[in-house]
C-alpha cells in the first residue's frame, strides 16, 4: 500500500513493522512525531508493545537495553542533545551487545539551539560500536528500520536509522508500506542465545579484568567485520521480497565518471540532480553516496574512488581542529591505494543551510579547476 | 516537475492544505513532496508549505526557491509579504478572497485566479466565523485550476485525512472546484 508519510513516520512504521516490542522514549524536544505515533498505535493495539514514557534519553537507552537483555525487540527515537544524552549508555548498549535500533534525527547540536540538520550529532557517536544508516528518503528510512533488526540481531550489535531533519522528518514523500506478513516472514522473532530470564541465570554488564575485557572488544570488532557482508546479503533478500534494494553505497553515474561525490543524507540525492545537471554540460560528473559509515565499506570505497579521476567529499559536519568526517574517512581508506584519485573536502550546510544542485555545481567548479586539493577545508557557503 | 508554494497563516491548515493535495496527487501514481516551512509555526504569524510533483522519482531535496505556482490561503498576506518572490514569469497564484484577479497589482506578469474559499468555508460550517478552516476548500480550487489530480481523488484524500467533518470538507471541495 502506497502512503504519502512524512520521515518521522516512516520510522515509526518501520518499528511497528518490526513488531518492536519495547520503546522506552522521552517524549519532549527534541523528540519528534516518531514516538507520537508508536504511542498512539501502542494505545490502540495496533502495535503489541510496551511503551514506557521515560524521564530522560539516557533513562530510555537504559531501558531499552535491560529490554533488549530480556530478550525484547527494542525501539527508540531521538535527536541532537537527546542521542548526546544517551552516550554512555550507548556504550552499554553494543558492549553489552544488545540489538536495539535507534531512530536519530540529524539535527545540528545546541547552542545555537538549532532544530536544524547537520551530522554532527551521530558522528559525534561514531565509535561508540553501533552500526550507522544514513538515509536519503523515507522509502530508505521504513526499508532500513526492518534491515536494521535483521542485521543487528544477527551479529547483536545495536544499529542507528539516520536521517535529517526537515529534510527528511518533516518532509512527506511517497512510501510503499510492505505487507506485514511478508516483513514476518523476512524478519523472524527476536530470540537471543542468552537473555536474562529466572530460567536460566545469567550475570550481565558485570566487572571484567584485563583477562576478559580486551577479547570482548575484539570480538565486537571481528563481528563489526562481518556486517558489510552481511548488509549486502540482507539487502538482496530484502530486495527479492520488496523489489526494492538497499547496500553499503548507492552508486549513481559512477562507472565512467571524472569527478565524483561523495555525499550522504538527503544532500546524497540532491547530488544526483546535479550530477545530471554537469552531464548535460559534458561534464562526467557522479554520485557515491554514503549509506553505511559504521562499518566503514572499505573494500566498496575502494573500488569505486579507485576508478574515478577526481573525488569531492561533501561533509554536512565537522571534526573541529580537523576535517569534514567523511573526507577523513574517504581519504584513509584510499591510504596505498595505488592511482588513488585526489580527493577534495568541502564542508556545506551546517545547522540546515540548505544544499542544492547548485551548491554541487559550485564544488565542482572549485574541483575541477585544480589538480589536488590546496587547502584542508573548502568551505561552500560560509559567511565571511 | 512542478513545484508549488503555500502561504498562509498558522491555525489555518496551510501545510494540511499541501499534505492532502499530495495524497491525492500519489493516488493518480504521480511522485510527490510536500513540506512545511522547516523551522517553529505559530498562530497568525505567516506560513508557507510546498509541494514538488514529478512523473519520476524526486531526487531533489533542497528547497524550492522558484515555484510555478503560489496558492494563498489569507488574503491578508498579498499586502503583508511579497508572496510572488521567486515566482516564475507566468506563473498561477490562485488566491482566497472575495476580489477580483484585476484587482491585483501582479495581474499581467502572472495568471491570478481567484476564489472566496473563506465563504465556502463559512457555508460548509467549517471552523468558526471568526476562524473559518479553508484549506479543503482551495485544495478544490487548486485542482481545478492547475489540474493536478481528479477531483474524485482529491475527495477521497480529504475523507482520509479529516477527521472532523470529512463530508463538509469534501462539498467544501467541491464548490470551490465548480467556483475556481
């Protein structure tokens, strides 16, 4: 059935979907309509599950881990301050390998209070051992909800669904709601080996020495490794089911491409417009965008950047001091790459200033006018 | 792809206005967009909210800058902003009021429609008299003019989407269809 569903919904019908169990939620800002509607189908029984209204985002990623540790499927929703409150219990979360999906709404981080997007807030959670989609539309926010669950219940290791605001959240597009019985049937209960039950007595989260600890995070790293495997596998099961495909990139116009971008978030498919745009021009321009960024698609990056003669990493997103974190990314994974292309960095649209087709043209001008990048960050549409 | 802008003020249902159309733009197979001015709504103070429709996929996701059209739900505002600001050349601005399109200044460098939703709306008892609810009303309008959807697909959106008074809401449609 085709709903036009604005992105906030689309995560929630991704969750009810997923016939989450548990969603433990702070309902007030920055909180959105995602737990809104999960609340109301709660009310009305048409989600099975328990929703606990919580006091804080910390106090709801706690509850969804003693939730997931039980062996419920858990689901919760935030943004900004909100996923920034919930940092050390994300730790908890993969460390204690617990499979809950996080639905992050990519809004700048306070002060300047901001409602608007930009990356800075999930990046900020980039190495706390979750798995990362960041989504380009709502059709892409319901569809890797229900691929989330798969993989990260598969690996147990917790997993975000990333998207911006406004642009996404806010935004209603056309969304094909899949037959709930078909998602049953592509994604099976939640049944953990080990899960806290009087049945069967088990010690969670408990003190680890240094003869423990060190094998623990060795083998969240080794089974991170499987995920991109495994996310490929997923979205071609997902795809012979739904007929819709989802993988570690989205590649547009890349095979024979001079210049290509890397980008992510909505700005991923406005690049596409712009990639059109310089083609009609007789520019070869394409498109590389980011879906995954934890784990990192080395070998995907690898063999796509590695074709192209140029490279322009667009960062919705800062590490201060430092670059854009995709150009980071992008430029050490390219590390010995021999006839690795120059890879260029731009940092556009922080706090939601918007990113269109002409803001790729402009970078592409600055790209194409130069044989390597001269400066550590070219800013697009800063101020001065 | 054409892309319409939305202006309003809050409480009035301006972005429902743009959200209905959309659904029942989808309903004929079309790919649609429609958001709200991104940023805080309040009461009385001046809303826009947009629409972008294409027979393909939208990969467009920056704002719309430049409409082909602009619907006005408050006549107040054709005096209190520049609701032509990036409209191109002309474009169809189909404005809620009881005066006729000559009467506009920007009549000649656009096709001004109008129609008096306001008392459509007032007739359907929709919202009160101080505050009558026009947005189905110039959703109907809106169709007839620029031919979007059918109206019968129009009407099946409003029933979906209002809750209170679906059946007013759809003649309110209508009439401003007939009228427009």
């Amino acid at each position: 059935m085709k709903k036009v569903i604005m992105g906030n919904h689309a995560l929630s019908y991704g969750a009810m979907l997923s016939r989450a169990q548990v969603i433990p939620a702070y309902p007030i800002t920055p909180q959105t309509q995602v737990v809104e509607l999960l609340s109301e189908m709660c009310a009305s029984k048409t989600l099975d599950a328990k929703f606990i209204k919580v006091e804080s985002e910390h106090s709801a990623m706690a509850s969804c881990i003693s939730a997931s540790a039980a062996g419920a499927r858990t689901f919760t929703a935030t943004s900004a301050q909100g996923l920034a409150l919930m940092h050390e219990m994300l730790h908890w979360a993969s460390g204690g390998r617990h499979p809950v999906v996080l639905g992050n709404i990519n809004r700048a981080m306070a002060p300047g209070w901001s409602i608007w997007t930009d990356q800075n807030d999930s990046l900020s959670e980039r190495d706390t051992g979750w798995m990362q989609f960041y989504c380009s539309s709502n059709q892409e926010v319901l569809d890797s909800v229900i691929q989330a669950y798969k993989v990260g219940e598969a690996l147990m290791i917790p997993a975000m669904v990333i998207l911006d605001a406004f642009a996404l959240s806010h935004t209603y597009e056309v969304v094909e709601i899949p037959e709930q019985d078909k998602v049953d049937a592509f994604l099976p209960p939640f049944k953990p080996e080990i899960r806290l039950t009087p049945d069967d007595p088990h010690a969670f989260g408990g003190l680890t020495g240094p003869e423990h600890y060190f094998e623990l995070r060795y083998k969240l790293q080794k089974d991170m490794e499987k995920a991109p495997a495994l996310i490929e596998g997923t979205g071609l099961e997902f795809e012979r089911l739904f007929g819709r495909r989802l993988g570690l990139v989205d590649e547009y116009k890349c095979g024979d491409a001079d210049l290509l971008f890397v980008s992510s978030g909505t700005a991923g498919y406005t690049a596409n417009v712009a990639v059109d745009l310089l083609r009609d021009e007789g520019i070869k321009a394409g498109n590389l965008r980011m879906r995954v960024v934890r784990p990192f698609p080395f070998e995907t990056v690898r063999r796509i950047l590695g074709k192209a003669k140029k490279a322009a990493v667009v960062d919705r997103n800062i590490s201060y001091g430092h670059h854009g974190i995709f150009y980071q990314e992008v430029k050490s994974a390219l590390y010995g790459v021999k006839k690795a292309p120059p890879v260029f960095g731009y940092i556009t649209g922080l706090g939601g200033r918007d990113i269109t087709p002409d803001t790729f043209k402009e970078i592409a001008a600055h790209a194409l006018a130069k044989d390597g990048p001269d400066e550590e960050i070219v800013w697009i549409g800063v101020k001065r | 792809m054409v892309e319409i802008r939305f202006h309003g003020r809050g409480g009035q249902g301006t972005v429902v206005a743009s959200k209905v159309l959309a659904d029942a733009i989808a309903k004929e197979g079309n790919w649609v967009q429609a958001y709200p001015e991104f940023g805080v709504e309040r009461r009385g103070s001046p809303v826009v909210a947009f629409i972008r429709i294409d027979d393909k996929r939208i990969y467009d996701k920056s704002r719309i800058y430049a409409p082909d059209h602009v619907v006005v739900l408050d006549p107040t505002l054709v005096e209190a902003i520049d609701i032509t600001e990036g409209l191109k050349e002309g474009g169809t601005i189909i404005i809620n009021t009881d005066r006729k399109p000559d009467e506009f200044p920007f009549r000649g460098r656009f096709d001004v429609r109008t129609v008096h939703a306001t008392e459509i709306a007032v007739k359907h008892k929709l919202g009160n008299l101080a505050a009558p609810i026009v947005n189905t009303a110039i959703t109907g309008a809106v169709v007839k003019v620029l031919g979007l959807t059918k109206l019968e697909s129009l009407a099946q959106a409003i029933r979906e989407a209002i809750a209170i008074k679906p059946e007013d809401n759809v003649k309110a449609a209508q009439e401003a269809y007939e009228r427009a």
